[in-house]
C-alpha cells in the first residue's frame, strides 16, 4: 500500500501539469468542433474619448466572431448580438506619438452567448491632439459679369473658430464663403456656408467652423457714378427736462457714395442710424453706421462718428427792478426820473426759475454828482449764470439839490427892570 502511493505522489507536479495540458486541449478540441462563426462585421465603438484627443483615421470592423451558445440562442444571432469597444479612457494625444495601441473588446448581448475568439484581437489608433484656432472669414465672388460693377464684399462675422485635429487646424488659413454674381446685376445679400481652406484655397478636412456660415453683401450695379454728399445725423428721443440740442456735428462730415445717376441725383444727403439723446444731460458721441437708400452703396466709410452737443435749455426773462442809489452824500437830495427800470435776463430756464426777483435790484452811480440834473447810466448786476440782455430805460435822470438852511429867529432885547422909587 504504502509503495503505491509513493508512485501516486512521485513526480506529482508533472503528472498534474500533463492532465491540465491534456484537459484544455480536449477543451480546445470540444471548443473548435462546437464554437459557431459570425459571419458579418461589428463596427468598434470608442469609450471614454478625452474632449482633447481626435481620432484621425476610422476604426476597423471586428470580424470572424467565433461564439459558443446554445441552439435557440444561435439561431437568433443577428449583427445587433455583439458590441465591440476600446477604451481611451487616460490617452493623451501630446504623448502618444500619434499612435495607441489598444485591447478590442467584443461582448454578446445575450448573457448565454459566450464570445471565444474575433479579429482584430487589438487596434492601432492614430490620434491627434484637439486644436482650436480663429481664421478670418474670406469671399471668393469669381468672375464678374461683363457690364456689372460690384463694392467690395462685406461679410458678418469677419472671423470664426475652426477645431479640429492639430495636425489640419494648422492647415487651415481662413474661412472661405464662395458667391456668385448673376449676370441680372442682382445684389448680395444671402447667408453663405463657411468652407476651411490652406493657402492654397484647397479644403480642409476634418475641420469644424464656427459659425458655419456668414453673411455676405455685394452691392452690384450696371451703370453707376460717384457722388460725396454730406452725413445728416439722425436724433432720436429728447433731452432731460431743461435741456435741449445745442448742435450735432459728424467726422466725417461728408461721405462717397455710388450709385445709379438718376438715384444719386434726387439725394440732398446720407443719414445715419438713430443716435438716442433720451434724458441726456451732457453731450453725446457715438459711432453709428450710415443708412443710404436703396441702390445707393458706400465707398469707403460706413461708420460715422456723431456728436450732439446737449446744453440747458436757454430763454429770456424780464424783471421789474428798483433803483439803488451809490455813494449818496448825505447833505444833498436826490430826485430819479423813475423809480424802478426793466431788465431783461437770459439763461438757462432752471437758472431763470431760480432767481427770486424781490431779490434782484440795479444801481445808480451818484458819487460826486453836484447839484443840478444829472443822466446816469443804470448798471446792471446780472446774477451768477446769467447775462444782461437789455435794460429799460438804460439812462435815468437824477436831479441832485442841496437844501436850504432855515433861518433862525433874533432874540429879542432885554427889558429893563424899573428902580424902586424911594
């Protein structure tokens, strides 16, 4: 007994690797014979892509799908049965050399479908860093019917964002909106998709344009002539209470136009914009674009700078003043011609409201003014932010006297007492 079982235990590592080997090529062999073949093409889908890696080249399908299940779940096995996937999770396209090599992954749908082989087993994927630049916006109109003449096109934006792997957003030098003028002489004026394009004028791939397109305007015309006319500011609203419009300028103040002969000659200027002085108080400069009519283009300038100059609200007022007598001598009389004279005042109105005319007297210089009839100018303190408009009268007469002493009466002389008679 006890030799027996030191044959058993001899050599027993060998003896079990030798069943274990024996047993999985049995497995393998069982597997080979009863292992099902898919005959058709799962595309591989990608996990947990970084926002910062693109993914430059399509991924090859998995094909060759050897799968083990059971007979009624065989029998429905349909390209929806299986999923393949890579994980991306942690690539970073700065350190991948543009390459990554990574495990595919193919499940079954059915718990009871039990994938055992497929190809590709890995996949090499050539990725690229994500990139982001801004590129101007260009119009290619072509060739220009005969006959027609056209304003240098304007677009809306003049610039957008390309994105895009790094290795094309290099590429790409601006964004191209391609026109084309009809031989009816019919202007722009249409949305246009955006095309990124190198230096060359070659399209670039794998780029994406934001926005995807622009506005374009051409103004086109058969027979047109150049007229400078000057800029009429366009004021909208009014000033705050006690305020007005003293003036409005533009810079420049005339522009050139084009246009058909017959149109340009009807027109006496070129307005702008509406610029809002509503409730202002102090003067307003703004730049606001030019409006021309219809069938009227701009040469060069399309902006205008407009200034309304905002001031009080100015007006006249006139008031009933007395006359104050300076430098008086107080031995001498003075008789006036009138007693009080008219002024009239200007200002602004709040200034005006302001001023309480009890408080408001005038002046009359006597100094020195002998005896006799004197005409004397009436001078005028106008009040802080006020101005003297007119006085009435401007001369008054002052008739200077000296009074009279009065007489004193002569004692009488005195009386004589009578002697006692002895």
């Amino acid at each position: 007994m006890r030799a027996a079982v030191a044959f058993v235990v001899r050599n027993w590592p060998l003896k079990l690797a030798a069943i274990l080997l024996a047993t999985a090529l049995y497995a393998g062999v069982v597997v080979s014979q009863n292992a099902r073949m898919w005959p058709g093409r799962v595309p591989i889908e990608t996990l947990n892509q970084p926002a910062s890696v693109f993914i430059l080249d399509p991924l090859p399908d998995v094909t060759g799908i050897r799968y083990l299940a059971p007979v009624d779940a065989a029998n429905r096995i349909t390209s929806a049965s299986f999923t393949a996937s890579v994980d991306l999770g942690g690539v970073d396209a700065r350190t991948a050399n543009g390459f990554v090599s990574v495990p595919v992954v193919v499940t079954a749908t059915d718990p009871r479908v039990q994938v055992v082989d497929y190809t590709p087993q890995r996949v090499q994927v050539r990725i690229d860093p994500l990139e982001v630049a801004t590129v101007p916006v260009e119009v290619e109109r072509g060739a220009l019917p005969e006959g027609l003449i056209a304003t240098d096109p304007a677009v809306v934006p003049s610039t957008v964002t390309v994105t895009g792997p790094r290795t094309q957003v290099s590429q790409v030098a601006s964004a191209l909106a391609r026109v084309r003028i009809q031989p009816a002489g019919l202007d722009v004026d249409q949305q246009v998709d955006l095309i990124p394009v190198d230096a060359k004028g070659d399209q670039v791939g794998q780029v994406d344009v934001s926005p995807s397109s622009a506005h374009v305007t051409i103004a086109v015309s058969s027979q047109s002539t150049t007229r400078s006319l000057p800029v009429a500011p366009v004021v909208k609203g009014d000033p705050a209470t006690g305020f007005e419009v003293t003036g409005t300028t533009s810079d420049p103040a005339v522009v050139t136009v084009h246009g058909d002969a017959a149109t340009l000659a009807g027109l006496t200027s070129i307005p702008t914009k509406p610029v809002s002085i509503t409730d202002a108080t102090d003067d307003i400069v703004r730049k606001v674009a030019l409006v021309p009519p219809s069938g009227v283009t701009l040469d060069l300038v399309t902006q205008v700078t407009v200034t309304v100059a905002i001031g009080p609200r100015e007006g006249t007022r006139t008031f009933t003043a007395g006359l104050v007598l300076d430098g008086a001598s107080p031995d001498r009389g003075y008789t006036l011609s009138t007693e009080s004279v008219l002024v009239a005042l200007g200002g602004s109105l709040a200034d005006l409201d302001a001023l309480d005319p009890r408080s408001f007297v005038v002046h009359v210089d006597v100094t020195d003014l002998g005896p006799g009839p004197h005409v004397v100018a009436v001078i005028v303190d106008a009040p802080k932010g006020l101005s003297v408009v007119s006085v009435s009268p401007a001369r008054v007469t002052v008739d200077v006297s000296v009074p009279t002493p009065t007489a004193t009466p002569a004692s009488p002389p005195p009386t004589a007492t009578p002697s006692a008679v002895p």
